[in-house]
C-alpha cells in the first residue's frame, strides 16, 4: 500500500471507528445545508406565490398624456385651470413598451361622454379579454359582451333602471347606437357610475380611432423597483407620464422584500450555530486524538499530511452532509409550501448544488481551528499526555 492509499484508508477508518462522532457531524451539516436550501426553495416560491397575489390588486403603473393646461387669471386672482382632453396614441404606447423590454401586462382605456336618455353620462371603451385578466375582482351579472353589447356598472344601471337584457341608446356627435346590455358590474369604485363598451366601438362613436386616454399596466414583482420601470418606460414617452400606482407597488415590493430579509436572517442564524456546533465538536475529536496525532509524527508523518487527513475527513463530511441536506430540504421545502400556499414546490435541481457548497463551506470552516491546532501540536508533549 503506497503512501496516498494509506492516507485515505487511515481518513476512513477514522470516520469509521468514531461513528457516532462522524454521524453527530454528518447531522449537523445536514440540518443546515437542508434547511438553506427549504428556506431558499420556500422564498422563490414566495415570490412567485406574492407576484400572483398581487395580481389581484390590478395595475401598479399607469401611463396618461400630458395635458394641455392654462391657468386662468391675472395677480393675485386665480380662476382655476383650462384644460382640453389629451389622448394618447395607442401604436406610440405599443412601441414604448417595445422598446423599452419592459413585460408587462396591459389594459387600454378610452374614455368620454354619451347622451343616455336626457342625461349625460360617463362611458369607456375597454378590451374585455384584457379587463378578464387585469381586474379579477369585478363582479358580473350577466355575461361578458359580444360585439354591439356593453356592460353597465351597478349605480348606473339603478339610477336609470337598466336590466341585463335592455337596449339602450346613446347618442355622440354622430348617429345614435343602439346597443344591447349584456352584464351590469359591481366592483365599489367608480367603475360602479361607468358605462363600458368595446374600445373599436367607442372610438369610431367618438371619432377618435388609435386614440386611448390611459393604458393600465400590471408589471410583474420581480424585485426590480416599480420606480425604476416606470422611468424606463418614461423615455420613450415624453408626451405622457407613467406614474405608479402607490398601493399596489409599495405592497408587492414591501412583501417581497420582508419575506427575503425574513428568509435572510433565518438562514444566518441557521448556518451560525450550525457553523458553532461543527467548530465545538471538530475541536473536541482534536483533542481526544492528541495522542494519535503525536504518534503519526512521532512515526515521520508530517503536519501537512496530517492537515490532509483532516481536511479530507472535512470534504467528506460536507458532501456527504450537502447531498443528504438536499433531498432533506427538498422534502421540508415541499412540506412548507403544501400546508401554507395548497402548492407544490417543485424540484429544483440547481439547489443541489448550493446545499453541498453550504454543507462544505461550514465543514471546512469549522474545522479551520482545529487543523491549525494539528498543525501546531507538539508530538513530544501530546504523548506525554499534557
């Protein structure tokens, strides 16, 4: 048996003939290499878990045009504002978000004035798929709208006691339409007082066809700052403003944020004892084999070859107890996202990885001390016993 061959079957008959040792180690670094890797399975997880949650909530930007304003009055008198409508143009916002990269999800809006009956009213032109998918929380009586049908909302539909089914008849600067009333709508907000047709429909009433007064963004919290996105797509219009959606952006970044720090600290506290306990028990094993050490030099084995043994029984260790943290923390990860969200965690196969080098970095560093105490160590004294 040559010189290296030795070295390995003396690293594991170490580990052999102090098994209960070695299996103590081999737990420890699996505990925290599994629960680094749950924590971090469990925060993606999050992540994509908030970003769907915070779907429900709708939009986060919005994108208006600039408006044509002029102040009314002279010294110290001020009558107010005069401002005409603006629109945007809808094939200039489609080549902002173009050339922007920006993915978003989108919902188109025009809005104007109609004549119902003897009154005025507030009527707006939408993509219906796109409201579907933007604004889950609308609720519906009736059905969604066909071509030459609209939807009503609750307060207006009471005030003029329109039922699903009625036609009704608005009149613009053009020839009345005569449309059918497919669904009325409750969602308590302002849509409640709205009428709402298909966009193509009410732009050509209105005269205005490619023209949209605000286009509804839902930008997918992925960690980037909703600001930055918003002065991203700024660029590439200058005659409108996206602004953010105040609620919605400090809750989708404010969640993600907590759950990451949250996520953060307990997996420092986690690999911080676990990094404790591997130093304790490592300098205690140095300890009991002071004599073993002190005789394999005493024999001619040298301190770095000594180190070797100890560093090898370390790179065991910390893939064994990486591999083993992996599938444990897969399991835990799954366990987690099951009984919290009703969801699987899926296999994250580039997690393995990350736990082996969690299991072998705090193998290796819990072990820095006693090498160097090896490494020191007088064999004439460590025989004598002191």
């Amino acid at each position: 048996m040559n010189r290296r061959s030795w070295l390995i079957h003396l690293v594991f008959r170490a580990l052999a003939h102090r098994a209960g040792r070695t299996l103590l180690l081999l737990a420890v670094l699996a505990m925290a290499s599994s629960l680094a890797t749950a924590l971090g399975i469990v925060s993606f997880s999050m992540g994509k878990r908030v970003a769907e949650e915070v779907r429900k909530y709708g939009a986060n930007l919005v994108v208006v045009p600039n408006s044509a304003r002029l102040d009314v009055g002279s010294g110290g008198l001020n009558f107010g504002v005069v401002s005409e409508p603006a629109y945007l143009r809808q094939e200039q916002v489609d080549g902002a978000l173009t050339k922007s990269g920006l993915i978003a999800e989108r919902s188109k809006h025009l809005r104007g004035a109609l004549r119902l009956g003897s009154a005025d009213i507030l009527v707006e032109g939408v993509d219906f798929v796109e409201i579907r998918r933007l604004f889950p929380w609308w609720q519906l009586q009736g059905g969604w709208p066909a071509p030459g049908q609209v939807v009503v909302g609750s307060d207006l539909a009471s005030s003029f006691h329109l039922k699903v089914g009625d036609t009704v008849e608005l009149a613009g600067a053009g020839e009345p339409v005569r449309l059918r009333l497919a669904g009325i709508v409750a969602t308590g907000g302002e849509e409640d007082g709205l009428l709402f047709l298909h966009l193509p429909e009410l732009q050509k009433i209105l005269d205005l066809d490619g023209r949209l007064s605000t286009v509804r963004l839902l930008v997918p919290a992925d960690g980037v700052s909703l600001r930055v996105r918003a002065a991203t797509l700024q660029q590439f219009l200058p005659q409108a403003r996206v602004t953010e959606v105040r609620q919605i952006a400090r809750t989708s970044e404010g969640l993600l944020a907590k759950v990451k720090l949250l996520m953060l600290l307990v997996t420092a506290v986690v690999l911080l004892s676990a990094g404790s306990s591997v130093t304790g028990t490592m300098s205690t094993a140095v300890l009991e084999r002071s004599r073993e050490i002190g005789l394999m030099k005493a024999m001619g084995g040298t301190r770095w070859e000594l180190l070797r043994i100890f560093a090898a029984e370390a790179l065991l260790l910390g893939v064994a107890g990486g591999v083993v943290g992996y599938l444990l923390g897969c399991g835990i990860a799954q366990f987690i996202t099951w009984t919290v969200f009703g969801v699987s965690a899926g296999i994250t196969l580039w997690y393995a990885p990350v736990s082996v080098g969690v299991s072998l970095l705090l193998a290796l560093l819990g072990s820095l001390g006693p090498m160097i105490s090896v490494f020191r160590l007088d064999p004439v004294r460590s025989l004598r016993g002191e």
